[in-house]
C-alpha cells in the first residue's frame, strides 16, 4: 500500500532568506542606528544596559553572540516573528496582531494613507485643535527654544520647553536623570510631561527634546496632537550652535564629535520628515526664520 500523503517540508530544511552572518551584521546595524537616534554613545549604552563596550562594539560589528541565532532559529521552526517570542508582558490582542501583518504587505505609500486614515478616524483630535498646539521638533542647535519663545510670544501663547518641565518635575539636570534612571527612566519621565502639557494647555508653543523622535509611542503622539514643524539646519550649522551653547551633550568624552553629530541627523532624519512642516534655519536671520516660520503655519511648506 503506498504512501499518498502529501510531503512535509522541514523548516529548517528550507534556505533562508538570509545567513547567519548577514543577519548578524543586520543585527549590529540596528543596534548601532538605534543608539544613533537616541545620541548614545557605546559607553553610554554600556553603562545603561550592564553589557560591556566591548561586547557592544562585537555586537555593531556583526559579530554577536550565537545564543541571538538559536533563538532566530526556534522563532523559524515555530513559523512565528521574533519579536513575538522575546515580547515582554501578555500576548497582544489578536486583532491587533492580524492588523500589523496585514499593514505589513501594504506598499510604502499605501501605509502613509492607511496610518492617516486611522490617525483622522481615531486619534479624537481635530485639525484646528492640533493647529492651535505647535510643536517644534529637530536636532539640538535648529533654534527650537530661541524660535518657539519668539512665535509663543508673536502668537500670544504659552511657551514649553519639554526638557525644562521634564527638570523642574523630577527637580534635577537632565544630565542626573540620565545617570539616575538611565535612557528609559528618561523616557518615561518625557511622556509624562508631555501628556500634561496636553491636558493643560488648549494652545502652545512646544520645543521638544531633540531625541523625542526615537520613542515611537511618544512621537506619535506628539504628531497626532499637534501641530509639529522640522527646524532643519545643516550639520556644521548644528555644531557651530552647539558650541556656542557651550553644551557637547551627547558628543561628550568623544574625539569623533562631527562623524557623531552626521550619523545622528541621518537616522533621525527619516522621523523629523514626519512633521506637518520643515523649515531650514540654515543661512537665515532669526528675523527671517521666525517669518519663515510663521508662513508655514499659514500655508504649510513643502516637504523636501
């Protein structure tokens, strides 16, 4: 009597869509980007996270620990995401689940309009009220504190800046915090504050912390409560600012200050690009770019 049943392919068996090494580089590249958008340095993150530079700088290599591949391996031969396996807490709702996958096959363009159609159907925030609440968002140096004061005052409206009440809410530096409680604790301390500025505050001028953009859940709030507008300038201009403020934070104890400030403006450049508006700062006059600024606000400018 034959065997009719159909053949079962081993997993395991089949190729991969990509080897160990790639996957590894893959993973490095990642974590080196990641750390980029938040302006971490690899001792920062060391001393944050309790694993050694040396470590970490294997790791950005490609070369991290095997342990990372096993685990790849069983979230294959379960036929799930990884990231489904290694997830803290509860397992998500499964509707949400089947939504993320199904958000997965849409093109890039497609997403943008699906993202909108949620934000307009569910975000429970009108256009005139975002309008009314104007956040700045950019890297340190785009001129967010010295801008923001000049439109909240020209506006007739509050003037925030994020950090500041982040400070005066914990009652220490943001340097303490960051020793104290580390990128996370940080982090949450950010959303906090940002959730009372909204509860507060029916009209604004906020300047936002310039890593902001790097927690998703908060900068997704930040977009879909406000108004937000990109105070870009170039990178020699961010520097050349920096240094007059006479503060190198997050370029601190690092010989490589300019390569640093380069790649943190190149990751996050994709996240500030998600603002209703961009403004360049660069080459321009206060006088300037607070009309420039306040055109925008009026006639939104063109993404470029």
């Amino acid at each position: 009597m034959g065997n009719n049943s159909p053949e079962v392919s081993n997993p395991r068996s089949e190729p991969q869509s990509d080897s160990q090494p790639e996957y590894l580089k893959l993973l490095g590249d990642r974590v080196r980007e990641a750390r980029a958008r938040r302006g971490m340095t690899r001792k920062i993150l060391a001393r944050d996270s309790g694993v050694s530079e040396r470590y970490l700088a294997q790791l950005e290599r490609g070369q991290g620990n095997i342990s990372i591949l096993l685990l790849r391996d069983i979230a294959r031969a379960l036929d799930i995401p990884l990231e489904q396996l290694v997830l803290q807490g509860s397992e998500p709702p499964i509707d949400l689940t089947h939504t993320i996958e199904f958000l997965r096959r849409l093109r890039p363009e497609e997403l943008t309009q699906a993202r909108q159609l949620l934000i307009e159907k569910f975000a429970g925030v009108d256009a005139d009220t975002r309008r009314n609440r104007i956040a700045l968002i950019g890297l340190r140096g785009a001129g967010k504190s010295t801008l923001g004061a000049m439109l909240a005052e020209r506006l007739d409206v509050p003037f925030i800046e994020l950090d500041r009440m982040i400070e005066q809410a914990s009652g220490v530096t943001l340097n303490v915090i960051f020793d104290l409680y580390g990128q996370s604790g940080f982090r949450r301390l950010e959303r906090r504050c940002l959730e009372q500025v909204l509860e507060r505050h029916p009209r604004f001028v906020l300047s936002s912390g310039g890593s902001l953009v790097s927690e998703p859940a908060t900068f997704e709030r930040l977009l879909t409560t406000c108004y937000t507008v990109w105070l870009r300038a170039t990178p020699e201009e961010h520097m050349q600012r920096v240094v007059a403020q006479g503060d190198m934070r997050p370029m601190a104890e690092n010989d490589e200050s300019m390569s640093d400030l380069r790649r943190i403006l190149a990751v996050r450049e994709p996240l500030y690009s998600m603002a209703d508006s961009v403004v360049d700062t660069s080459n321009h006059s206060l006088a300037e770019c607070l009309d420039l600024l306040s055109k925008t606000l009026v006639q939104p400018a063109e993404r470029t």
